[in-house]
C-alpha cells in the first residue's frame, strides 16, 4: 500500500487502520509540526518519529506500551533510593533543558530523533500548556527528567534521560503517583522497550488505546503543579 502525503498546509490524517503492518505503524508522510497538527495526532493515538533528513514520519503502531497512574512498579534498589536520596521533583521548571538532555547523543545510538525542529515544536506546546516535563533536581542540579503531552486525562509520554543512577526512574515513578492522585487516566509510553516493562509498563492493542483517547481526550483536568510531584516523592521516602 503507498503511503499518504499530507498536505504540508493542511495536513488530514487518514484512519490508523490504514498503518502499515512493516514497518508497524506507519501511517502517512509529510504534512508538518505545527501545534494543531501535533495536538490533533495525540488526540488519534498518532505521533511523529523521523531523522533527518527524512520527511516528517507519523506512527501509530498495533501495540502499545502503556501505564496504569499509580501502578509503576518499584523495585528494592529503587525503593532504597527513594529513601536515601537528597532529590528534589518539579514540574514546567526547566522544558528546554529537559529536551535538550533527552536529544542528547546516547551510547551505542547513530543520532537522535529529537531534531532542533521537533525540540522547537514542542516548546511551542509547552508554552501552550500542552506539553509538560517533570525534572529531578540533586542538590540543586539537574540530573534526571521527562516530557510528554497531555491529551485530556492521558499523559503521552515522549522520552526521558539520566544524569545520574536511577534518575529517569524516579521521575516517572513519581509521575505515575502523582497523576494517579490527580484523577489521570493512562500513561502512553508509546513503544516497549526493557526500560519501560520494567518499570510496570504493559502491552495494549491499537483499537484499546483508541477507545481510551476516546473516553479520555476531551476530560478537562489540571496538571499537577511541583509540590504535587514532590509530595509523592515525600510519600516514597516513607514507605
């Protein structure tokens, strides 16, 4: 089947049953990253992962990793770090920093994905309220963090990086707690990998996140602000 071409001024996403079974999920070509374009994706389980200097490359694969908020798993060796570390979570506090460390060149990778022009595009989401990160501060540096989208009650969660040891983890496990307290629906991580299953992300198909955008995307909820992040941090250090 050949791939759409989206108009690169308005761009219109055909149905995700139209993605292709190899490579899974590729749905169309082109169009642009405009906010619109970006918001309308998530809304319909599609986003976009390309390198230069290929054209935009939109996805929306057959299986989906995702999160329950609330239900990270925490191993002992997390656990233990929680206890003991002197960190401290916010939220919104340093977006552009945080994409710029998760673009940052990685062991054994060829490059990165997170071009100047996708870290230009959602930053403009980010000033827009759409897009969010959570960082993890040590001693007033910052060494760990993520971002993502919001789409109503569902996080769509876009990458995240480490500094130090353990770092990317307690951002996220604070970030499932914190949106679980917050009446958060799901967390999209988008595709599997060991990081993510371990910890607690689960497969879903296609169609069941479709329903779940459906029921969720159009859900006004706030997002937390840092002293909701830091709280559960706090909550860990108790258990």
């Amino acid at each position: 089947m050949e791939l759409p071409w989206l108009d690169e001024e308005n761009p219109c996403f055909p149905s995700s049953d139209n993605a292709l079974e190899d490579p899974d999920g590729l749905l169309a070509v082109g169009g642009n990253l405009q906010a619109q374009t970006l918001i309308d994706a998530y809304r319909n389980g599609i986003f976009p992962w390309y390198e230069e200097p290929q054209p935009i490359l939109w996805w929306s694969p057959s299986q989906r990793a995702v999160l329950t908020p609330g239900e990270a798993c925490v191993s002992k060796s997390l656990r233990k770090t929680l206890r003991q570390g002197n960190f401290t979570l916010t939220t919104n506090q340093a977006f552009a920093e945080v994409i710029n460390a998760c673009a940052a060149p990685r062991a054994k990778a060829r490059g990165t994905w997170i071009t100047a022009t996708m870290k230009a595009a959602y930053r403009r989401l980010h000033q827009l309220g759409v897009a969010h990160s959570v960082e993890c501060w040590h001693d007033g540096t910052l060494i760990g963090g993520l971002y993502g989208v919001q789409t109503g009650a569902i996080f769509c969660g876009e990458s995240m990086f480490s500094r130090e040891s353990n770092a990317s983890k307690i951002a996220f496990v604070c970030l499932s707690s914190t949106l679980a307290d917050k009446g958060f629906a799901l967390i999209d991580c988008q595709l599997e990998n060991p990081h993510l299953t371990s910890l607690g992300a689960s497969i879903i198909s296609r169609e069941q996140l479709l329903l779940q955008l459906a029921r969720w995307r159009d859900v006004g909820i706030n997002w937390p602000e840092s002293e909701d992040f830091h709280k559960s941090f706090c909550s860990f250090r108790g258990s």
